[in-house]
C-alpha cells in the first residue's frame, strides 16, 4: 500500500503560516497590535475550518523534522539501548555513554522539536473551539490534538522526567520565562486525562487521502502502553483488549512491516509519515526543509553510509539465534534486522532469506569472508527502493515510514500486563505465542518475565522501545552500565552518575528560565 502524499504536503504548506503567526503574537504596543491583512495574527488566522485544519497538520509536522524522527531522535533511543554500540564519541553516542550534557545539541533539537509540537497542540485546543465549523470535523480535529500533546509529553517525560506542563499557548501565560518543571506524576496524569479524551473524539479511520492522521485505537494503544510504563498493569490489560478484538492483524510476512511498499497497513497503529520529495534541507519543519527519513544512514552497515554509524553487540545476534524454527532455521526476524556474516538461509513467506545488504550484497563480498562485525538491516528497504546505499539520493531520500506502534508490539505488551498480574496463563501464551507463530517458532507452553522481554528484543529491535523498556524495568545500570563493552566504540560507561539515565536538561532551556527554585537540572549532571 502506498502512502497518500497530500498529508504530507499538506504539513508543508502550513509550516510557514505557523512560523509567521508565531512572530506576530508577541508585541504588546497597541500600534503594533494593529491587524495588517497581509499578516497572519490569531485575529485573522482561526476563523475557518480550513484554518482548523491547516493548524492540525502543523502540529504533526515537529515529528518529520530532521531534529526529531526524521533523524535525531534515534540518538536519543536506539542508540542508548544494549544493543547498538555506536562509532566514535560525538554529539550522536554521547547519551549512549551517559555523557549528553546539558550543551550537547541531540537532547536540546529533540526537547525544542517536541514542545514545538505540544505548542501547535495546545494552540489547536485553545482556539479551534471558537470557530464555526461543522461539529464531526472540530472533534476530530481536537482529538489529533489531544493525542500529539499526549505523545509528545509521553517522550518529554522518559527523557527528561522533570519537564515543564504546558497546556495553553504561551500568549496566556504571564510569566512564560518562570515556568516551574512538574511533578512528573502530575505529567502521567495529563498524558491519561489527553488520550483519554483522544480516544472518544478521534475517528476510527480517515479517507484515504488522510491516511497517516491519528485514529481512536491509536490513542487507545499509547493509552495501553502510558499504563505500562507507570506498572498499572490491570489498566494496560484493559486498553490492549480492545486493540485484540479484530481490528489489527499481524502482517503474514514479518519484512513487510518495514518497507515503503506496506505502510500503513493492517498492523499499524500509528507511523511516521516520511516522504522523499526532493528536498534536502536540514533542519526545522519548514517548508523547504525534505520530508522523507535520514535515520537509515545511522543504522547503514560500514560503507553503505557517510555517517559515523554503529555495530551490533554480538549478544543480541546470539539471542536471535539461540532458538530455531519449528523447521530448523534461523529465526527470519534475524535477517530483516541485522546484516551479518553468516552463509545460512531460511525459508520464510515463499522467499529464501539471506543475510544481505543494499544491492542484494552477501557480508564476504561487502567486507571478507572472516569479517565478525555485525550490523542494522531494519529499515533500509533495499528490495523494494533499490538504493545502493542508505543515502542514495540525498540527505532525505528515504520515504519509508517510521512505525511507532504496532500489533505485534501491543501484543507483547498485553501478555506483560497480564503476566505481571497473573502469571503465566493461557492469555498471556496466546499473545506471546501469536507473535512468534508468524515467524515460524514454536509455541511457549509456560513464560517467564524473560521470555517476555527477549521476544521484545527480537521482535521490535531497532523501533525505539529498547532503552525505554530498560528504563521501565529499572535496568539501565544493570545492563547498560555494568556492562561497559557495549558501548566500547563510543569510551564506554566511564561518564555514567546516578541520574543520567534520564537526559539533562538542555543549558539553553535554564538559562532563559528564571525560576531558579523550580526549575534545576536534572539530578546526575
């Protein structure tokens, strides 16, 4: 299925309205003040439906900047997880070894970025009620509202923890130089209180031409899993159940949900909608700046990229092959996810899957035949684009989507709700076991808490969840820290202090805060 481009076109051509009607709101000489028809002021600019929605997909857009999903966001994810063991100290591994200062640029682009997206958010809320339009499309349009701010708190809170709660534009706030950081329980809470909101306000599904826009089991899944992360396990259980009613499936081929050609398909909950338009510019969500995804050259094997990138810890390709098929083959998950030196095949989905790389390459003839380093294979796509290396075609070349949330993960997630509640019962088996038998593995006949988390590992590596769920579990030190040579390419743990599990708080953020009671840096820094 291909992706319907007008969404995200239709983010482009609202990026510069939302900055130009940033830069008029902000005077308070009543000369100044004066409308000028030319420019957009609140005053001209909320009057229409088609304002309401041209607002919307501004508030999507933070999520394509080069500065977020597009690319930085992954420094701040994968890249801190066991798994990547990231290439040279720099601004891109410095979280990964516990040493992402308060003046590194990666966490201050990503907290801009983010609270970019809950301002547009908390704009939308705050006047989209006022305008006359027709009462379906205003409630849906305040429910993608709820969800973004949702979402965006979702990340702010796992990364920083101690962050600002802002729920209105910043023109009503009086002091907006004084804002405290909140209680991050009092952040859960307004997480809950949006999405909640989100689930009976947005649609089941949009017209085809809006596909990528937020749905009502969208936010009942982040829902789910916002009860997850805080250990409310009977709450999660209950948001997963109606996501397993028949509404999601699991793609039949494990590949497919990784590739341009099956975006947005029947196991999607919610993707980032990438684009390869052409455009190359770097930087914010603006409208000359390109759409599509620049994270695949962090992810591209040695030599396939211009970027520093990373290897794999030999332990998580071992855990890949530990078990085999119920026919005796390597697991096929471990070939859409890593690229590796390996001349054995399996057969998966009518297809002889083989440890390959950007134009169908075999690891002897990339490197040598003794070569022991292993690397990312998720996301590249090269069956279907035929790049012959990750940035074929410029800095943005890649259109495949980012998938944030999807059924197999919701699944996983549902049989750790419910092992955490009940143990190892026949729903928790039935969850798990669905996952694997789309990858041909036998089914568990009981689980432990470990069979859970080494199934999220194979399943969902490379999709951002990793470093959080060691974060949720309390695993950080025991796993990350303890265990320095996983991040042997980058100087190790050596940088790590109790508290630098979360990110400091950016310098830029401190400095223009004069609240110095309630608003500090983040313990550890």
């Amino acid at each position: 299925m291909k992706k319907i481009k007008n969404y995200k076109l239709s983010i482009k051509g609202i990026l510069a309205l939302v900055a130009i009607f940033a830069l008029n709101t902000n005077c308070s000489d009543d000369f100044l003040n004066q409308d000028n028809p030319n420019v957009l002021v609140p005053s001209s600019f909320w009057s229409t439906a088609d304002d309401a929605n041209k607002a919307i997909i501004g508030a999507y857009s933070p999520f394509i900047a080069i500065t977020y999903y597009a690319r930085f966001e992954i420094f701040l994810s994968d890249y801190r997880d066991d798994v990547v063991n990231g290439f040279n100290p720099s601004d891109r591994t410095a979280a990964g070894n516990f040493n992402a200062t308060a003046d590194r640029n990666a966490p201050r682009w990503m907290w801009e970025a983010q609270y970019r997206g809950v301002a547009r958010a908390n704009d939308v809320l705050f006047y989209v009620p006022n305008i006359d339009m027709d009462a379906t499309d205003k409630e849906n349009i305040l429910g993608e509202a709820y969800f973004i701010r949702a979402f965006n708190y979702f990340n702010l809170v796992n990364n920083f923890l101690n962050v600002p709660l802002i729920t209105i534009p910043a023109t009503q706030i009086a002091k907006p130089n004084s804002i405290p950081q909140a209680d991050p329980a009092d952040v859960w809470i307004q997480i809950e209180a949006d999405l909640k909101k989100a689930q009976t306000m947005l649609p089941n599904s949009w017209p085809a031409s809006q596909t990528g826009r937020a749905r009502a089991k969208a936010a009942t899944g982040l829902l789910g899993k916002v009860y997850l992360y805080q250990g409310k396990y009977m709450e999660a259980k209950t948001e997963f159940l109606k996501i397993m009613d028949g509404s999601f499936e699991l793609m039949d081929n494990y590949a497919h949900n990784f590739s341009e050609e099956f975006e947005n398909n029947k196991e999607s909950l919610f993707e980032i909608q990438l684009l390869s338009d052409g455009n190359q510019g770097w930087g914010a969500d603006a409208s000359n700046s390109g759409s599509g995804s620049a994270f695949q050259a962090d992810l591209a094997p040695v030599g396939y990229t211009n970027q520093n990138t990373m290897r794999v810890n030999q332990w998580a390709l071992d855990l890949f092959l530990d078990e085999q098929t119920i026919n005796n083959e390597v697991d096929p998950r471990t070939y859409t996810t890593f690229f590796w030196n390996s001349a054995v095949t399996t057969q998966y989905e009518g297809k002889t899957l083989s440890s390959r790389t950007y134009l169908n390459t075999s690891y002897p003839d990339a490197y040598s035949a003794t070569g022991t380093n292993i690397f990312g294979n998720k996301y590249a796509d090269w069956e279907y684009n035929g790049k012959s290396q990750s940035r074929d075609g410029g800095w943005h070349a890649s259109g495949n989507n980012l998938r944030i949330l999807r059924y197999a993960d919701i699944l996983l997630m549902f049989a750790e709700a419910e092992f955490m509640l009940n143990g190892s019962t026949i729903a928790a088996l039935d969850a798990i076991n669905e996952v694997r038998a789309r990858v041909d593995l036998a089914p568990h006949l009981v689980i432990t808490m470990q069979d859970i988390e080494d199934e999220r590992i194979k399943e969902l590596t490379f999709e951002r969840t990793r470093y959080f769920d060691l974060l949720r579990w309390g695993k950080v030190k025991s796993r990350i820290v303890d265990n320095s040579e996983f991040k042997s390419e980058s100087g190790g743990t050596g940088s790590y202090k109790a508290g630098r599990e979360y990110l400091a708080i950016p310098i830029s953020e401190l400095d223009a805060n004069d609240n110095d009671a309630k608003f500090k840096q983040n313990p550890g820094y």
